[in-house]
C-alpha cells in the first residue's frame, strides 16, 4: 500500500470481493415470562405484582418490596427479618 491511502483509505476495485462486515448489533437477551394466574398476562419472572389487573404473584419484602421466596427467612436484597415480617403482619391483621 502507498502512502497516500493513509489519507483517504485503500481504493476498491470492481473485481475486490471483500465486503465490508456489518456492525454487530448488541440486543439484550429477552425477559423470561409467565403467565399471570389471574389474567393470564405475560409477566416478566422477577415481577410482584401483575401491571394489567395488579394481582400479587410473588411474595414481596415489606421492607424493600422486592420478590423473595416463601421459604427466606431473611430478605436477600435488604436483609429484613421476613419472619417477624410475618408475625407483625399476623399479629395486625387478627385485631
């Protein structure tokens, strides 16, 4: 290559098969989904509450509102007491 290619890039032939490569386009993964059991809604995995008809479908942290599992004792993302959560909820809701 000559010197003055450095200025305006290589020339291009009509016989020169080498084609350009396209950009890769980076598209993130898609959310896994469910069903809401009310509605029936696509629901992303992580979701608490179903935004079409609102309907609870995991349990939340009272705390951080977050989804956490039935069998936590303790909140993985805020570490809340989930089980006097439970207790105090219970305790409110029988007076």
């Amino acid at each position: 290559m000559c010197g003055h290619h450095l200025l305006h890039g290589a020339h291009s032939y009509p016989d020169d098969h080498r084609r350009a490569e396209a950009p890769t386009v980076y598209a993130p993964p898609a959310a896994a989904t469910r069903p809401c059991p009310q509605c029936h809604a696509p629901l992303q995995e992580d979701f608490v509450f179903c935004p079409r008809c609102g309907a609870e479908v995991l349990t939340a942290c009272p705390a951080c509102h977050r989804a956490v599992r039935a069998d936590w004792t303790h909140c993985a993302y805020c570490g809340a007491d989930l089980l006097a959560e439970k207790a105090n909820a219970s305790a409110h809701s029988q007076h």
